[in-house]
C-alpha cells in the first residue's frame, strides 16, 4: 500500500510542478500586462464638499457623438474635479481596453508557448523509458502535467479565441487524449505478456 501512495504521490506531484513550470516558463517569455502601465494611478485631489450657495462653473457636457465616438473604441467618459468637487474637464478614457487587448495578446501567447511545451512533454512522457522504476513514475508525471498545462492553457485562451477555432483546438487536444489513452494501454498490455 506504502509503494502505490508513493509512486501516485510522484506522479501528481511532478505533473502540478511540471504544469507550474510551463507558464513560469512562458510568464518570462512573455511578461503579463500590468494594469498600472495601461491605467495608471493618479493622486486625485480630495473633492470637498460643495455648499448649495457655491456653484461650480459649467463646463460644457459631452455631445452624444462624442459619448458615442468614445463608446465606438470602448471607453468612458471620465471627468477631472478641481478640489472643490466640480468638473473642470473631460476625456475618453480607454485604458481599460487598451489592458483587455494587451490580456488577450498574452493570453494567446501564453496558450502558444504552453502548448508547445506540453505536447513536447507528453511526446517524451509516452516514449521515455527508464530502467527504474522511479524514473518511469517521473516521466508519468511529466506526461500528465503536459495534459494539464495544455488543458489549462486552453482554457486560459478559449474566451477569446475564435468561435471557428475552438471545436479544431478542442477536437486535437481529444484526438491527442485519445492517442495517449491508445498508446498507454499497449504499453500496459505489452508488459503483462
């Protein structure tokens, strides 16, 4: 009983470690987008309450194409305050797509980079062999943390791949279970004779 909770011990360990490796690995290929680079924090002035006899100076309102230009590129209309609270101006502000297009950039190349090394890794899982017995847990281990990176990667990048992608990215990660599966169980059949 000790030996089997040891090797399934080795082989889940070494897959969450191996699947972790992958997107450090692509993390420093490809660094992540920081929010602040693209929106970054501005010390506003506290805005003080305004009393009912101040009136603030009318600044003019954005015109609905205005409004409507700024929806068209996906932002919102942000208004500076002085330090009294009144509105002194106003932009478009588009940062929040601009990091949203940058997120789905590495998103992409994350699934990319993670990808690859998966397949690579659950190609040498598969055809490793090891003449201890040890070794050959390890390889099992690496074989399912590719799965697992490929799994996670894809579903990091499915919200924004294209609807036309997904069944053909789906249908080749199945059709390399399957191959897994297949191959695994020969493996298996081939050692009992």
């Amino acid at each position: 009983m000790l030996e089997g909770v040891k090797k399934y011990g080795i082989i889940i360990i070494m897959a969450i470690l191996f699947a972790t490796f992958c997107f450090s690995i692509a993390d420093i290929i490809y660094e992540r987008p920081d929010y602040n680079k693209f929106c970054p924090t501005v010390e506003k002035p506290v805005p003080q309450f305004v009393a009912k006899e101040q009136t603030c100076k009318t600044i003019p309102e954005p015109t609905e194409q205005e409004i409507n230009e700024c929806a068209a590129q996906r932002g919102f209309i942000d208004y500076k305050y002085d330090t009294n609270g009144c509105p002194v101006s106003y932009k478009c502000n588009t940062c929040s797509a601009s990091m949203e297009d940058a997120m789905k950039r590495y998103n992409l190349n994350v699934f990319i980079i993670v990808s690859i090394m998966g397949v690579i890794a659950i190609i040498a899982g598969m055809y490793a062999k090891a003449k201890v017995e040890v070794v050959e847990w390890v390889y099992s281990g690496i074989l399912i943390g590719g799965i697992a990176a490929v799994f996670i990667a894809t579903m990091m990048y499915f919200g924004d791949m294209s609807r036309y992608a997904k069944p053909f990215v789906l249908l080749i990660e199945m059709g390399l279970i399957v191959w897994v599966a297949v191959r695994t169980t020969k493996n298996i059949v081939s050692k009992k004779k």
